[in-house]
C-alpha cells in the first residue's frame, strides 16, 4: 500500500491550509492509502532555520519525506509565493528529496490573484526536487472554508473540485511503474 505524506507549510495551528490538508488526509485515508501528516511549524524553530538536519525531529521528518510514495503540499500564500516555514523545509531536502514521488500541491489565499502560485512559485521547486510528476493542484479560496461553530469544512462545490484533485493524485499514484514506488516496510 503506497505511503502518503501531507507537508503542511502554514504557521498557524488553526489555518485554512490545515483545514484543506484535513480534508484530503481523510479522503486518501478512506481510499485505502496510509497516510500521515507533517505540519512543519511544529517543527524545533532553530533546528530548522540553522538546516540542522541531523537533528531527531528534523531527521525524522526528511525520513518521513524519503519513505513516502506520495507528497502532499499545502500552503498558505504569503506575498504572491509559499510561506518561508515552507521553504525553510524544502531547502532541507536533498536535490533529488521528491524524487520518484507524485506531489500533489495545494495553496489557500484569500484572492483570485494568487491562483498561479502554484505554477509560478511552487511547482518548479518541486520539479527541481526531483518529483517524478506533479499533478493538478487546486487553490482554494480563504472564503470558501468555514471555520468556527460545529466542525470545519469547505464549501460542497470547493469539496467537490478538491477531491477530483485528489482522485487524480491517487490514481496517478496508484499507476506509478512500481520500480517507482519504494518499497520500505
């Protein structure tokens, strides 16, 4: 069974972006994948601002990244790009750390005029990582997640187009040639 890993890059505990993340985790989790998540602000501050890779959580983490099949992005946008915790993350990983991995980038902001993050900021550094294809991603509108009283949820049609998003990863990686696939236990 292919090993799922969810990157979440936003700071806040309460986001959007972990919303988002939630929703697709779920999905994938009731398609029969195993799927786990890494929230990156809950990662040591200084380990990661120092690129101390060889820190337990740190190690830990790019270990969880290396025996994944599957990587999910999401973050929030700040200033027309990716959030720096984000990037703070991926400059920890090797040159080739997606590298046989189907990727599945995400992006939450609160405007239309951030929806080509995902092609202009996000996408060619996951290319240049290495990642053996990076499927359709979907920006979700701030708006369109509802937080607050009773349970957190998206919008029906949002939901709708997200988890077309996520059919899609699934069966891009579930058609991987299985050299592809790692095989760690």
């Amino acid at each position: 069974m292919p090993r799922l890993l969810a990157i979440t890059g936003s700071p806040s505990a309460h986001s959007r972006t972990a919303v988002v993340a939630d929703h697709v985790l779920r999905r994938l989790s009731h398609s029969g994948f195993d799927t786990a998540l890494l929230a990156v602000r809950e990662l040591p501050a200084a380990d990661l601002l120092a690129a101390r890779r060889g820190e337990p959580e740190i190690r830990r983490a790019l270990e969880a990244v290396a025996e994944a099949d599957g990587v999910v992005i999401a973050t929030p946008v700040y200033k027309a790009s990716y959030t720096g915790l984000l990037k703070a993350f991926l400059d920890l990983l090797p040159q080739d750390g997606l590298a046989g991995k189907t990727v599945l980038p995400l992006v939450t902001g609160g405007s239309l005029a951030h929806v080509l993050t995902i092609d202009y900021a996000l996408r060619p550094v996951l290319t240049a990582l290495g990642a053996r294809h990076v499927t359709a991603g979907r920006f979700v509108l701030d708006s369109t997640v509802e937080r607050g009283s009773g349970p957190d949820r998206l919008r029906p049609e949002v939901e709708l187009d997200l988890f077309q998003a996520v059919d899609e990863f699934a069966e891009a990686l579930s058609s991987a040639p299985a050299a592809a696939l790692t095989a760690t236990p």
